[in-house]
C-alpha cells in the first residue's frame, strides 16, 4: 500500500521573508488522523490537510494526487512522476522523480505563485510525502523520519524583483 501526505501551505507576500518563511519552510511533515478507514483491499491512502480528510483509494492504473503528481504502480514498485506545468491544456511533460520500493519514503516539494481575482498574488507551497509500506506499518506519526530515501524538489525562485533587462 502507499500511504500519502499532502501539505499545503498558501501564505501572502508579507510571510515571504523573515521568520514566517523560515516556520512555512520547516514543515515536512505533520501528524495524520487516527481514524475508522478501512485499509484492506484498497492501494491507496491519501491525507490531504486543505480539506483535513484521509481517502482510501482501490488500484488504478494512473493515481492523480495533484495536478503536478501521479503515480503508477510496476509489479510491487510504485513509479512516481511529476510535471513542472500546472497548465489545463493537457500538454503536459511527466517525468519519472523517483521509484519506492516496499518500505522506502520519498518526498516531494514544489511552490508556484497564484493570483486571485482582485489581482492579489499569493504563493502555495506543497509536500507530497509518500511511504511504501505494509498495512500494518499505519500510524499516526509514520510520516515523521527527518530525511525521505528519495527527495525531489521544484522549488522556483518566486519573488519578481523588476525588469532585469535594464540597462
């Protein structure tokens, strides 16, 4: 089973700098509820803190957990795949970032930058941490070693600072 975590964290641009960055960076990885889900028979366990709900999901072939993230499973190996495009055109490049076998953890860490309709830009920052484990390994804290096997960061500089074309 794959047990997945998914953190994000949208913040304006006064959390941008200073020791309000520094606490959003420092969040890895968080608790996940201690609920009554049915594990058996499902391939999937999702925990998503947006909406504060933990999915369990049967096998599919293609496993969408963001618009950036999917995932595939090979025999007893999950094949994990990711795009820097988040645009809705369907053209979109995936590639391979990691492969977990049973009992490895990976993780991966994206931010982009977003507008509301009033013309307001605020940023999202997202951790995808994922453990491929046995079901008995399901625990409140499973997602709380420091440092994942594997590691996979998209993390764009977001900050405008001007037009760098002057001269």
């Amino acid at each position: 089973m794959l047990f997945i975590q998914m953190i994000t964290i949208k913040y304006d641009k006064d959390s941008r700098s200073g020791e309000k960055m520094r606490k959003i960076n420092e969040v890895r990885f968080k608790n996940i509820p201690d609920n009554d889900i049915v594990l058996a028979g499902n391939e999937y366990y999702l925990h998503d803190n947006c909406i504060k709900e933990s999915k369990v999901f049967p096998y599919s072939e293609h496993f969408k957990v963001s618009e950036r993230v999917y995932i595939d499973k090979d025999s007893e190996n999950y094949i994990i795949f990711y795009s820097p495009y988040t645009t809705h055109t369907g053209d979109r490049h995936f590639k391979s970032v990691m492969t977990l076998n049973d009992g490895e953890y990976g993780r991966i860490v994206y931010n982009e930058r977003a507008v509301t309709f009033d013309s307001e830009w605020y940023y999202i920052r997202t951790t995808i941490n994922l453990y491929s484990a046995d079901l008995s390994k399901y625990r409140t804290k499973m997602f709380f070693r420091k440092e994942a096997d594997y590691l996979f960061e998209d993390l764009t500089y977001l900050r405008y600072c001007g037009d760098y074309h002057k001269a």
